[in-house]
C-alpha cells in the first residue's frame, strides 16, 4: 500500500475513535468498507442499531467478531459466516450443530484446533474433535470446557504427553485424573513433543531420550497451575528438579506452611520472592523472611497484603519501595495511619502518603512534612488544595513535577508552570498533556515533547486551528490523534472523510 494511502487509512482510523463523530459519518466511513476503519467504528459506544448492521455487512471477520465480543451483534444475525466467526461465537452462545460440525470436519487443523477450546460446542463434536488424526487438535480438545469425565479418563492415558499436559491445565478435568496424571499411575507415554518428529519448536530447547523427562516437567508444571489440582498432590513438588515447577508453586495459596517454609528456601531468588509476596504464608515465616539478604524479596514482602505492619515499617527503609500504594498500607485502620503519620521513618510516612483515601488532618499533617520522598508520594492525592499542590511544588520543583501533574486536582495555572519548566521534565509533559484540566497554554508547550505531542494532539482544549495543522504532522500517529479529537471542526471531519488523499480542505 502506498505511503499516502496508508496514511489516510490512519488519519480515519483516528477519525473513527473520535466522540465527536457525526452519526453520518460514522455511516460514510463504514460504507467505505476499510477494514481497520470498521474495527475503529466497532469499538465506538454510541452506534445504532443500524450502524451495527451496517458495519457487520461491510467489515471483515474481525469486524463482525468486535461486534459479538461487545454484545452489540446479536448471534442469531449472523448468516453464512466465516470460520473465525463461527469460532468467535462458539466461545459466546450455542452456535447451529451444523455450522459446529462442518468447521469440525475443516481440512485445516488449526480451524479445528481453535473450534476445540470454545466454550459452547455439542457432545459428539467435542468427542470427535478428541479422536482428530492431528495430535495438536486433539490438545486443543483436551483443554474443553465441555469435557466429559469419560473423554477426560481417556485422553489422561493417550500415548502423546502434548495430550495429557493439556488436560492437565484443564479446570474442569476431574481432580482423581489430576492426581494420577502426577504420580504417573498411567502407562508410560510414548511420545513427546521433542521425540515424535513434528519439529514442534521446543524441541529445539528439549531433549528426549525415550524417558521425555522434559515433557514430563512441563506435564507437571501444568499441574501446578490447575487450582482443581489438590494441594497435597503438588506439594512434593518443593524440591522439583525444574525452577517453573517450584516458581509456579510458589504462588498458589491452598498449600500447607510446610510446603512455603520449603519453597522460602529455594536456591532461586524469584521462587522466593513469589513466596515471599504470597498472601496465604504465616506470620512465623513473613517475619523470618524479613531478615533475609536478599533485596527483592524483602521489597515482595512489603507487597504481602497480609504483612504484620511492623514489619512492613522495618522493610520501609531498606526494601527501596518507592512512593506506591501497599496492600497493607491499604487496608490499615484509622489508629494505625495516624501511627504511620507520626513514624520517624520518612520512608514509612511517603508508604503512607501514597494512600489517597486519608482523613483530612492526616493530609494536611502530610502536606506540611519537609520530607521530598513523602511530599512526592502525597503529589497525586486529589484532596490536597491547589494552595498546598502549588506549595509542594515551590518547595521542590522538579523532584515532584511529574506526580504533581498527574494530581486530578492540579489547577489549570499549575499546569502550565509545569508543562514550561525550563529545561522540561519529559514525564511531567505527557501528565500535563493528558491532564483534563490542562488549558490550551499548556498543550501548546507539551507540543515541543515528541510523546507528550501524540496525547495532547487527542486533547479537546487543544486550539481547533493547532488541531487541524496536527493533521498533516510527519508522525502518523500524532495526525491520527488529531482526527480523534473531538475539537476538531466539523467541517473538516466531513472533508477527512470524503477525502482521496488525506486532505481537509483546510489552510
């Protein structure tokens, strides 16, 4: 496709994201039959019934799949659709056994593959979709919601491990399968993805030597993810040889403290942070991993929603957290955020301050803290005044830009200071440009910043004639977000349009 022509598809692209989009042009760029132009239309809120229709007769199949995804196409009105449509609407209601059965016997093995996961398919088309001649169909069937115990009890002993990994992930397998499946009751399998000579791409990572030990890691790692495994059968597998087997255990919550105590030990920093993080561990076992060496699980730690607040006070000021919102911090009671307040430990003060949802004393006691690290986590906090934003800001500058301007709350004067700082602070310009109280001052000044230019482009305070010279900026992606915004004049949305090569008409 041609340059030009690529970019006009854009510059509609954009148009059809736009709120602001007459009802007749919505039906002018339908009719216009651009697929991506009808995806963008299919996403928008405000289509008529009509439109609806429109866009399923002129889109392409993923046009017509937005439009059953989103509610808005009723499934009953679709007639003689494509294969991925037919798919699309098998994971949302019943669709005619006929068109289920007649996709079920395609000759492509990945339209029968991807018909086998949906959601509502008949009996006997799940059964036959088990008993495909294609080894990776029949996975596919394997992970159905729409298993049967006795598909499920067959497929648990098929020769392919690629067959019972996939079962093994499947919620709705029976749990004594599961169990067998992990302490290998079946007969052995006779194939795995690394020794059957597909050229499956692990077996570019996997090696077999008849005994599919790979296969058989992976079999178990699928088991580890499938909640409706019991948590006795996967607890051995603390002192699995492979690292995502014991990673993956490491955040299930229905183990017993033995197992965690087990995994809290793992020679891999990672498996212990997840356990670290883990809600569903002891308050024995938090407190001891508090003392360990290891950074990143101590910064997990304070993440634990369930941590003591003691120790989450004590991790404050060598996890390096960061002004962000603790689950912990969250859910403390009225007595322990005025205790957080009046704690000596900066760094205690800013977790506090990240909460947004405090009594207005606590806010103001926090907006007078002389403290960087906690003025910058209170910045966002919509309830600070405009007064108290602008003294936060005066007292230090630069450190709390970004985060000031990222306040729902900042005045439209204080944006602008932000957004002219000399030199800029790059991540305050794109609050700035997103900001909806940002005046037309400031958007102009985000201009300069080649990120902050695409959001404020979208801006509706943006100047109209600023908008329409965006138009023809050499970023595609900054015209596109000048066409979605909804300042855009109407009569050069109707020239966009109409357009052949991309121009508005517009000097």
């Amino acid at each position: 496709m041609p340059a030009e022509e690529e970019r006009l598809r854009e510059l509609r692209s954009g148009l059809a994201r736009n709120p602001a989009l007459p009802a007749s042009l919505v039906e002018q760029l339908a009719a216009l039959g651009d697929a991506s132009v009808c995806l963008e239309l299919a996403d928008r809120d405000d289509l008529s019934g009509d439109q609806i229709r429109l866009l399923a007769r002129r889109g392409d199949a993923q046009v017509v799949i937005r439009l059953l995804s989103r509610g808005l196409l009723p499934p009953d009105e679709v007639d003689h659709p494509d294969p991925p449509v037919v798919i699309a609407m098998a994971d949302i209601a019943p669709v005619p056994d006929d068109w289920a059965r007649r996709l079920a016997a395609s000759p492509d093995p990945a339209i029968r593959g991807a018909l086998a996961t949906t959601t509502h398919l008949p009996a006997d088309v799940v059964a036959a979709l088990t008993d495909d001649p294609d080894v990776e169909v029949v996975a596919e069937a394997a992970t159905s919601p729409k298993i049967s115990d006795t598909l499920a009890e067959q497929l648990a002993t098929h020769p392919h491990l690629s067959v019972r990994r996939a079962l093994a992930c499947n919620e709705h397998a029976p749990s004594h399968l599961l169990v067998a499946l992990a302490e290998r009751r079946a007969p052995a399998a006779e194939l795995c993805p690394a020794c059957d000579g597909s050229g499956h791409w692990v077996a570019e990572r996997w090696s077999c030597d008849g005994r599919h030990q790979d296969a058989l890691h992976d079999l178990d790692y699928a088991l580890t993810l499938n909640p409706r495994t019991p948590a006795e059968t996967v607890s051995r597998f603390t002192v699995h040889p492979s690292i995502q087997v014991r990673w993956r255990l490491a955040v299930r919550t229905d183990l017993p403290q033995g197992a965690y105590r087990a995994l809290a030990q793992d020679p891999t920093p990672g498996v212990r942070g997840d356990v670290a993080a883990n809600p569903a561990i002891d308050e024995a076992l938090m407190r001891a991993m508090a003392d360990g060496t290891t950074y990143d699980v101590r910064r997990r730690l304070a993440h634990n929603p369930a941590v003591p607040l003691d120790v989450l006070a004590e991790l404050a000021a060598s996890a390096k957290i960061g002004p962000t919102l603790l689950p912990r911090i969250a859910a403390a009671t009225p007595a322990e955020i005025s205790e957080l307040a009046a704690s000596s430990v900066p760094a205690v003060r800013m977790l506090l301050a990240a909460q947004h949802d405090l009594p207005r004393q606590i806010i103001d006691q926090l907006a007078g803290d002389r403290d960087a690290k906690v003025l910058n986590a209170l910045a966002t906090n919509p309830a600070l005044s405009g007064a108290q934003l602008r003294t936060v800001v005066a007292a230090h500058d630069r450190r709390v830009a970004a985060r000031a301007a990222g306040n729902p709350s900042c005045p439209p004067d204080l944006l602008i200071q932000l957004a002219q700082q000399t030199p800029p602070v790059q991540k305050a310009l794109r609050r700035v440009a997103a900001h909806p109280n940002a005046p037309a001052e400031a958007l102009l000044a985000c201009l300069a910043d080649e990120q902050a230019r695409r959001i404020a482009a979208s801006h509706p305070a943006l100047p109209a004639q600023t908008i329409v010279q965006l138009l023809t900026d050499a970023n595609t992606s900054v015209a596109a977000a000048a066409a979605a915004n909804p300042s855009l004049p109407a009569a050069v949305m109707h020239d966009l349009a109409a357009s052949d090569d991309g121009s508005t008409g517009t000097e």
